[in-house]
C-alpha cells in the first residue's frame, strides 16, 4: 500500500523539472576521471567540475536520480545493513542543484513543497537539523515553512557541515527528519535528534548549502555564486510514503526479501531473525548493479569490493541453509523492481548472473573448510579467554580459503569475539613482502635495475585489496 518508489522517483524528478530544473540521467557508479572515489556515492560527484566551474553545463539548474554505493571507502556502510532499517549499500539518492543560481531560501521552499504539498505528509512530523553557526538557515526554516523553533536543531561540524576536500567548496547543512513516532523510541536515556542513533528520528533529505571556498591555510572566503546540492534517499522516502517501518518492507525490497523466502524455504521476519534475509536482498541489488557496470570480482579496488559484498551475501545464504549458488537467481528480481528506470539490470541480467554464479562456485569449493576452520579459530579464540580472534588466524582464513575480513570479522561478533584487524593488516603485509621478494627472485632480478624500477610503479596485481580499500578516500 502506498505510493510506489517508482511513483516518488518520477513525482520528484517531474517537481523539479516544473521548476526549472534539467532532469540529468545518473551516472555510473564508477566515477569518470576520478581514480581517488571507489564509488559514486552522491548525487554531486557527477556535478563535482560543474560546481567548482572546471565544467560548463548549459544548465543552472538539474535534477536526478542517482545510483550510490557506500561500501569500501570513507562513506562505508556494509556493516550497518540489515542493523538499522534504514542503510544499504546500494541505494538511489534523489537530489536537486543549483549551480550558482539559487540558494537557501529556494533550496528549502522545494524541499518543503515537494514533501509537503506534492508527498501530503504531515507538517508536524517534520524536523529540521542545521549547523550550529547557521542562524540564516535558522530564520528561513521559519520564515519559508512555518517550522517551530522548538522542532529546529542545532548540531555540529560532524552532521550538519560539508566539505568537497580539505581545500575548495564547502558549507553548512540542513536537514530533514521525518518522526516515526514515540512507538519507535529507542533504549538511550535521550532519544533525541543528534543524541541518538536510532530509527525513531529518520532523516530523509539532506540540504547542502556551498558557500565558501576553504583554501590552504584553512581560510573559507565567501563563494561569489553560492550553490545548492541535495540528496534524498528514495528507499527511505519510501518506506515513509509506503507506511512502513524498514526500508526493507517497501516495494524496493520485498520482492527480494520473498525471493530468498522461496530459495530457502523459510518464512521472514522483522528483527534479529530477518536478518540475514536483509543482507541478502541488499547484496544482491549491489552485486547486480556492480556487475552490470563491468566490474569483476577480484583482489583489489572495487572488484575487491564487490567480491566481499558478494561472498558476505553467499556465507548469509549458508547461514540460511543453502546448500548451493543461489545468489544468482536474485538477479531476474532486481532486474524486475529496478529495470524500470535503470534498463542495463534487465539487459545484461543474463552476463550479471553468469558472473556472480562463477563467483559464488569459486568461493563455495573452500567455503565449507573455511567454516569448519572458522569454527576452530572461535573455539581457540574462546578457550584463550581473551575475546580476540588473532590477525595470524583471519588471515589464513582470508588467503586461503577466500574469507574476506569482514566475513570473519562478521561470524566474530556473533559469536561475541573480536578480530585483531592491526594484527590482520600485518600478517598480510609479510606476505605480500614475501610474494615480492619471490617474484624478483624468480624472474631473476636486479630491483634496482631500471625495468623493475619502471614495473614498481605498476600496480601491484597481488594481496593489495585492502591496503588499497583502507587508503582510497572519498569526496
Ligand atoms: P545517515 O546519517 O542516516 O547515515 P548520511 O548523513 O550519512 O545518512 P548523507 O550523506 O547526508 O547521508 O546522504 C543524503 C541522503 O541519502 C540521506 O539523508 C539519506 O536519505 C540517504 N542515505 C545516505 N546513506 C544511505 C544509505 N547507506 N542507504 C540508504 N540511504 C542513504
Ligand atoms: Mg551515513
Ligand atoms: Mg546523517
Ligand atoms: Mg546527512
């Protein structure tokens, strides 16, 4: 019941084309010209140039619906899916941008509109949060949305200011936070905007106001031609617009989650018990559209990436009971809700689950040893009575039976334990000494000589995956 995601996506993108807003397609995930992003994972980064006038758009104005990804990287979300009702990996951002044409003012009389007028939710439901110093922003809520004092929220740097980098455009936020209600209060002493961190208080669509320019020194001059960029998460708006209390029981997600009741045989259910059928539906949305982008699971980057998200979905589906490949047969149903408005999941469905099949055949030839292993390693973990899974023993599980870290970092925390992540990071940092040091060896090197000079600068092709995730920053 409801309006349907797709209703929403095409209502927002249809309001701000009434308002002279260009409807933009997305772009791919996989940012152009930017090998220090792992993933398009804003509405803005495909405007980045635009904003800082590098790029010229015969446009002022534009609208979209952007495909993100937050995993890997400074903006990672993995390990919060499923836990909250609200966080994917994959996931649409609906945004509007001004580029130097209007601002506060404009920015929140169309947020207000669109949810307000053109969504009909209730008024009272609505919090706005700005940043702390920002008393314009202050003003306008009140004076353009009839907003109380009392339902505004001051909160710091952290939230509510944004930055493109250390240096370049910056300036502060507003956004806006639907209340589910008291039911959904949480267990800490304040349940509040800001002072916690729970389902209750939802924020829906964040409003960035571009400002300053912040150069070397830390100094932020004003921007001659300020601008404005938004993000709205559509799973989010939807779960508010389908009277449901988990983005996972909108239309975006309930087709998957009935996909794996039907794979395994069992029935879903809300809370801790659903929760591997919550990662699942979420992976497998990911891995499609990864895929169906060309990346390829691999060792490294982004194909790093989508290899743990991939083989994080497959141990979920073990823990389920399934026996065999099965992630792949969720590529028709993503194809079904998402094809709509992105067309390449239905096209390339056939390569996508060809892909991801071989993938999940690799990993389930070690996945059984490596769980019995696992298993050893907690019950050593156990009996040492420490609590610690050490980095030596998470490694061996990763080199050699395909573990990612945060696979076994996963089944550590069920069992109430912890990895030695340092401990990890050092085990894999011998090895790929190790393996470099039989390369020259083998191929008989001088490494100082000028070819193996030129070569060093290549990227390494072994075990760099996660020194090179840590690293990789974001906008
Ligand atoms: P949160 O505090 O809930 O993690 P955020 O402040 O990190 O969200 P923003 O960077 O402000 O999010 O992104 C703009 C909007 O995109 C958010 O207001 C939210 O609606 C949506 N969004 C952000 N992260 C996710 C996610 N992992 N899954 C789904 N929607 C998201
Ligand atoms: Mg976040
Ligand atoms: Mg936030
Ligand atoms: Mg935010």
């Amino acid at each position: 019941a409801g309006m349907p995601a797709a209703e929403i996506r095409r209502r927002f993108l249809r309001f701000f084309e009434r308002h002279g807003h260009t409807i933009v397609p997305s772009s791919s995930l996989i940012p152009k010209d930017d090998p220090t992003l792992l993933f398009t994972n804003a509405g803005m980064v495909q405007f980045k140039d635009v904003f800082t006038g590098k790029e010229k758009v015969p446009y002022k104005r534009a609208t979209t619906a952007q495909k993100c990804m937050r995993a890997g990287g400074k903006h990672n979300d993995l390990e919060n899916v499923g836990k909250t009702a609200r966080h994917h990996t994959f996931f649409e951002m609906l945004g509007n941008f001004s580029f130097g044409d209007y601002f506060k003012r404009d920015a929140i009389h169309f947020a207000w509109t669109f949810l307000t007028e053109e969504l009909g939710l209730p008024k009272e439901r609505l919090w706005a949060t700005i940043y702390r110093e920002d008393d314009e922003a202050f003003q306008l809520w009140q004076e353009v949305t009839g907003i109380p004092a009392s339902r505004i929220v001051r909160l710091g740097e952290k939230d509510n200011f944004w930055a493109m980098g250390d240096t370049g455009p910056c300036g502060p936020c507003s956004e806006i936070v639907y209340d589910r209600g008291e039911e959904f209060r949480c267990e800490a002493e304040t349940c509040a905007i800001g002072a916690c961190d729970c389902d209750r208080w939802l924020e829906i669509w964040n409003l960035v106001f571009m400002q300053f320019n912040r150069d070397e020194t830390g100094r932020m001059e004003p921007l001659p031609r300020p601008s404005i960029d938004t993000g709205m998460g559509l799973e989010r708006i939807a779960s508010v617009m389908q009277g449901v209390a988990s983005n996972f029981d909108t239309d975006l997600f309930r087709p998957l989650i009935r996909a794996v009741e039907e794979l395994t045989g069992r029935r879903y259910e809300e809370g801790e018990p659903g929760f591997p059928f919550r990662v699942i539906a979420d992976h497998a949305r990911a891995c499609t559209f990864l895929i169906a982008e060309g990346v390829l699971p691999s060792n490294e980057g982004r194909g790093h990436v989508l290899r743990r998200i991939l083989r994080r979905a497959v141990r979920f589906g073990r823990i389920l009971g399934i026996q065999e490949p099965f992630l792949y047969r969720l590529v028709d149903t993503v194809g079904e809700v998402m094809g709509g408005a992105y067309p390449e999941v239905r096209q390339r469905a056939d390569y996508v689950a060809r892909v991801i099949r071989g993938e999940e055949e690799r990993f389930f030839r070690t996945l059984d040893q490596g769980m019995a292993i696992l298993a050893e390693v907690i019950e050593r973990a156990r009996a040492r009575g420490d609590g610690v899974i050490r980095g030596e023993e998470a490694f061996v599980l990763y080199d050699t039976y395909g573990f990612p870290l945060d696979l076994t970092v996963d089944a550590a925390e069920e069992a109430g334990l912890r990895v030695d992540r340092e401990g990890f990071e050092q085990a894999m940092a011998v090895q790929r000494q190790r393996a470099r040091a039989a390369r020259e060896v083998a191929e008989g090197w001088d490494p100082g000589s000028p070819l193996a000079l030129a070569l060093a600068d290549e990227p390494a092709t072994v075990f760099t995956g996660y020194e090179r995730l840590e690293d990789e920053g974001t906008v």
